[in-house]
C-alpha cells in the first residue's frame, strides 16, 4: 500500500520514501485543515468565460502564423515595412507588434486595445507620404494609399475593428481572495506608527468601504465557487462504474467549516483513513471511515494521488457530491460520545513523534494541560481539544492514546536500560548509600520510594468548587531554601483568622510554656506507634529519640473549623495525601535563576556557595520531574513580595473558580 500526505503548507510526505537522513513520513493526509492545524492557500480558479476568450486569441495567433510561414514574402519589402513601422506610431491597429523574425504584424492580446479609424489611417499614411525620398517607397505607399481607399477593404476593416474590440475587451477583474474584509483588520496596520499608514487604516476601517469590501466578499465567494455539475451529467458518469455497489453522498460544506477528514492511497484507489471530530464530514454523518471516494462534484478521483485530492478539495465549498464505495468493515451501532477529561502528566510535540498518522492534525500540549477527549474511536489516537480551545479550533486534534503511550514508553525505558546496564547501577548504589548517610527528619508512613516502574500518561479529572465551609488544605512543595517556609509564615500572619496550621503529635514531654491540643498533641510513644500503623499520619520522623508526625486527622479539624489549613511538607508523602479525602491544592515553589537566587538568598543574610545554589535548582528540577504530576500549579519565587500576591491571587481563586481535580475524588 502506498500512502502519502501533504501538510498545511502543501510539502509532501510519503511512507514509501528512504529513511536515514530525511524525516519521518505519516500516513494519512488531511484535506482541507485549517487554522493552525495547517493553512493553505486558496488557488485562484479564472472563469470559463475568460478561458474561452483566451483560448480563442491563441488559436487566432497560431492561424496567422500559419498563414504568414506559407506567403513568399520579398525580404527587402519587408525590410521596409519594418523601417515603416518604426516610424509609424505605436498605437496601430488592435496596438499591433512586429515580430521581429520575419516582419509579421501579430495581435497582442494581453495589451490594451486603441482601435484606429479609416480616416486615422489615410491621414497617417499621407503624412508619411512626405517623409519617403526613394522611388521604390513612393511606389509602395501609393498602393497602400489605393487599397486603404477601396470601399471593400474600408468595409473589411471596420468589421475587423468591431472583432478586435469585442475579442480584447477587457474580462471583469477577478477576485483573488473572498476575504478582502478580514485582511484589512491584520495586526501590520493596526500597529503602524507612521501617519500614512494610520491615515490607510482608519479609510478601511470607514463604514462605507468595510461595507464594500463586505459586498465584494459576497460576489468573490459565488465568482471562486466551483461550477457545480448538472444533475443529468452526475447520473451519466455513474453508470460507468458497472456493476459495484455506489452511494451518492451530498455535504453542505461552508467556507469556515472544514471537511474533517483524512485520505490515503490504496493502490489506484482513495480512502477515508479518518473522520475528525468537528468538521462537516463527522456532523453529516454521511461519509465514514473505510470509504472509497470515486467522484467528487463530476471530478474522478480514483487514480488520483492524494496530493491531488487535496487540490481539488482546498477550493471546494458549498454542495459537495461525492461517489463512494461503501466500506465493507461492519461499522459498530452508532453510541453516544461520552467527553473524558484528562489531566495530561507528559508533554507532547507531534512534529517530534514519527508514529503520529497525520502530522497537521497531531495536538501538541505540555505536562498539566487539561485535555477534552471526545473520541476513542481509535485506541491508538484519541481526537482531543485542549482545555479552553474548543471556540478557536475547529477541528479535534490526535493525542496518543493512553495503553499505545505507555506501551512505547515503556519499550523507551527498556532501550535506555539496555544501553547504560552500569551507569544506571552506579548511579543508583551511589543515591542508596548517600540516602543511608543523610538524616532525614520526615518519612512517609507507607513505602516512600517512588514507583519507577509507573508510566504516567494521562488522569481523569474533573470539575470541583469547593465549598464554602470546606477549605481545600493549601501544600506548599519546594527544595529548602526557595521560599516556602517564609511564605507559609507570612500567609499565618498576615490572616490569623482565615489560615491555620496542623497541631503535629509527639511523643516528648509537654515544656512549662507549651499548651496541649494548642502547639503539639502530647502522646505515649505506643499510642504514636499505634496510630502509625493504622496509617492515621501523613507524615512522621524521629528526632533525638522523640517521635513526630502530622496526621490525617488533625488537618481535618482546621478543615472543619473553616480555616484554610497551611502545610509544607516532603514529596514522598504527595501520592498518599492525594490519595486521600483531603483534597489538597499542591503549589510547587520553584527557584529563580542561580543568580537571582543568590541575590534572594543575600537579602536574608546568607552568602551560599555555587555549588550550593546549583545543588538547590537541580533538586527543584528533580521534584518536578518526579512528583510534578502531582501539583496543581507553581509559582517561581524570584521575589518574596510578588510571590507572596501570586500566592494569595490563587487561594481565592478557589472560592470563585471550579478547579480540575481527580475525578476519583468525586466518587
């Protein structure tokens, strides 16, 4: 099988071609794609009246070079009659040229007509009269002088005048875009600083040339329209098909409202590969996957490469007919479509992946974005919108379904092991001893070691306004000193009344200053150890034999008081917290550039080493690529005070805003 395809800007690729050096070829090509899913220009189609108008001038051309080639002519008359023409004005009959191999007169048709009168030519020719010394000329000009007053040739040349005129009339101009409105609102204008091209956009802007310009629109649209085919002639080219089973296909297809769909070749003929959510194919219901196009408005398509399909469907709008060949794959009942939204937990370039089908369709997005998948139609491709772009995209876009994603994720991992067996394994001896040397004061209360083995691709999320006796606990997340710890005090501070934070347990003895259920919950070590292993903290650590924790349930009493409970904790313990009823909204507190980062860091009185400050953004770099998936949002602290705003802009945001959440949360 052949198969080929041609991106928005009309390049061409094929599977057939070499690999190695050149890029990667796709399958499928989208016809009629537009917007940023892939432009292509219009092609300007000239009216039959004008071609015919043409073609009839060419033919008239070629008879009388015929004709000129069969005559004898006298080499040293027609010598001088091109000296004769070169003090004759240019502006003879039908604005006549001299070929200049052998001296005959030639219409030209594409130059403007100034037809001469009888009496024009006799006033010429006797002002020329004077001009003549030799005998020879005199001889001459006294026959053209005989012939030019002859009533037959007078006669003759009028009639020939009248033919000129009407042949080199001028066709009415024609347009070269449908949209002359919409260009006179480009951004080049609009941004000008000089006077004139002020002065030129305020004109086009007037109501009375944008309501000419809307009329012209109106009139190129009907003239760039292609002429429909007579229902007598669309019947007639059927019966040539035989015996195979055809069906007639009639799409409604405005100009703003793409086809939808894919072709490929198979052998000679042309197939629907795809219908994409969102175009004028999938909303007519009438043409489906598997299809054989034969015609499309008279035109016969099989044979046709694909590239070619594209051609002619770029130009086509209004009644599309279409001959097709039903597909012979038994099509499922038709169901209702069910919209999924997904968090996306990967980034994804199509331009960068050699197995996306069809390139100008393939929706790029980064690790976050919320996508609509509307179709699964395909488990390989899923059609998808991308949160907030459904009003500007026309058509649904292909992302990776989720089972083929982490199948070649997976067969990635397993080149990459493959190809570094004993780095991989020193690098992880190395982080193993480094982790039993380091003191660490926090773990998680289940297994901390994050699930290499997991490949994350997509989660299903969902709509979530929190209510408004129920605050979401805010987790600031961020390597030590980015900002977290100070922005956590500063949020306390600020507003006493609206956060609070978690009242830890321990299993120290209770200080002369200190308050029970106020700065820590005193309890025995084996009460500790028993709450423990019933998985009621979410966080716990050892310090100088004293056990301490922050458990479930004393995050549930800020909730429940109606405060907004504030908490900074370790990555390890994100996957249980979001696993639990809490409903945390996670903010990552990423580092600046090293240099800004150390100007932060000098303003609290600290003077960090490079090295210092290199090892603070590779850890921040690190907890992203490993937990990010699991935050809702990040703020780069590369100032306390802007931090802080931005900070509190996404707090009550909460309150007026339905946020995207797990949709196992809902459940």
């Amino acid at each position: 099988m052949t198969t080929s395809h041609v991106n928005g800007h009309g390049t061409e690729d094929s599977d057939n071609e070499k690999q190695g050096d050149e890029p990667q070829k796709h399958r499928e090509m989208a016809v009629d794609c537009p917007g940023d899913l892939g432009t292509r220009a219009m092609p300007i189609r000239r009216s039959a009246q004008l071609e015919r108008i043409r073609q009839q001038q060419e033919d008239m051309r070629r008879r009388r070079e015929e004709e000129g080639k069969k005559q004898e002519l006298d080499v040293n008359s027609s010598m001088r009659l091109k000296k004769l023409a070169q003090t004759f004005p240019k502006t003879g009959i039908d604005n006549p040229i001299f070929d200049t191999e052998e001296g005959l007169i030639l219409e030209s048709p594409s130059r403007a007509v100034k037809v001469l009168e009888v009496e024009d030519l006799l006033c010429s020719l006797k002002e020329i009269q004077h001009t003549l010394v030799d005998s020879q000329s005199q001889d001459d000009l006294y026959l053209l002088l005989q012939l030019v007053q002859n009533v037959d040739f007078q006669n003759a040349f009028r009639i020939h005048n009248a033919v000129a005129v009407h042949m080199n009339k001028a066709s009415p101009p024609y347009p070269l875009i449908p949209n002359a409105q919409e260009v006179t609102h480009e951004h080049v204008l609009k941004s000008s600083h000089h006077k004139e091209g002020q002065e030129l956009n305020d004109l086009l802007n007037a109501p009375h040339i944008q309501a000419l310009l809307l009329a012209h629109d109106k009139v190129a649209e009907q003239e760039m329209m292609p002429e429909s085919v007579s229902e007598e002639k669309f019947y007639e080219n059927i019966g040539q098909y035989g015996d195979e089973m055809v069906k007639i296909v009639r799409i409604e297809k405005a100009r703003d409202i793409p086809l939808g769909a894919t072709v490929r070749n198979e052998l000679d003929s042309v197939i629907i590969s795809r219908i994409v959510k969102g175009g004028a194919a999938e909303k007519s219901g009438l043409l489906h996957e598997g299809d054989e196009i034969l015609e499309i408005n008279g035109l016969e398509i099989r044979g046709k490469d694909v590239n070619d399909v594209f051609e002619l469907l770029a130009e086509m709008h209004g009644t599309l007919s279409f001959v097709l060949i039903p597909s012979q794959q038994a099509r499922p009942p038709p169901t209702r479509e069910t919209v999924v939204h997904v968090k996306a937990h990967f980034d994804y370039d199509p331009t960068d992946d050699p197995y996306v089908p069809c390139r100008e369709l393939g929706l790029s997005f980064q690790k976050g974005d919320i996508l609509h998948i509307i179709s699964q139609d395909d488990p390989n491709w899923w059609q998808a919108y991308r949160d907030g772009d459904e009003d500007n995209q026309p058509l649904a876009g292909l992302v990776p379904g989720k089972s083929f994603q982490q199948q070649r994720e997976a067969m990635k991992q397993t080149i990459e092991e493959d190809k570094e067996p004993e780095k991989s394994g020193k690098l992880w001896c190395a982080k193993k001893n480094k982790k039993k040397r380091k003191k660490v004061l926090y773990n998680a209360n289940k297994n901390d070691d994050y699930d290499n083995e997991e490949i994350l691709t997509y989660e299903e999320m969902s709509l979530y306004h929190q209510p408004a006796n129920r605050k979401r606990p805010i987790v600031l997340i961020g390597p030590q000193n980015c900002g977290q710890t100070e922005l956590r005090l500063r949020l306390m501070n600020s507003e006493a009344d609206r956060f609070a934070a978690a009242v830890p347990h321990t299993t120290r003895n209770r200080r002369d200053n200190e308050v029970a259920g106020r700065d820590y919950h005193f309890v025995s070590r084996q009460t500790f150890e028993a709450d423990l292993a019933a998985g009621k903290f979410i966080e716990y650590g050892e310090h100088e034999k004293n056990m301490y924790g922050t458990s479930v349930d004393s995050v549930r009493q800020v909730i429940n008081s109606g405060k907004i409970c504030l908490l900074s904790l370790h990555t390890q313990v994100l996957k249980m917290l979001r696993n639990s009823d809490l409903k945390p909204y996670i903010i990552f507190i990423a580092p600046p550039s090293q240099e800004r980062l150390r100007a932060l860091l000098a303003k609290e009185g600290r003077n960090p080493k490079p090295e210092e400050l290199r090892e603070i953004i590779e850890k921040a770099r690190e907890m992203e690529q490993n937990n990010g998936h699991y935050f809702d949002t990040a703020i780069v602290n590369t100032d306390l005070d802007k931090a802080f705003q931005e900070l509190l802009r996404l707090i009550n945001k909460l309150d007026t805003e339905p946020q995207w959440v797990p949709s196992s949360w809902l459940r």
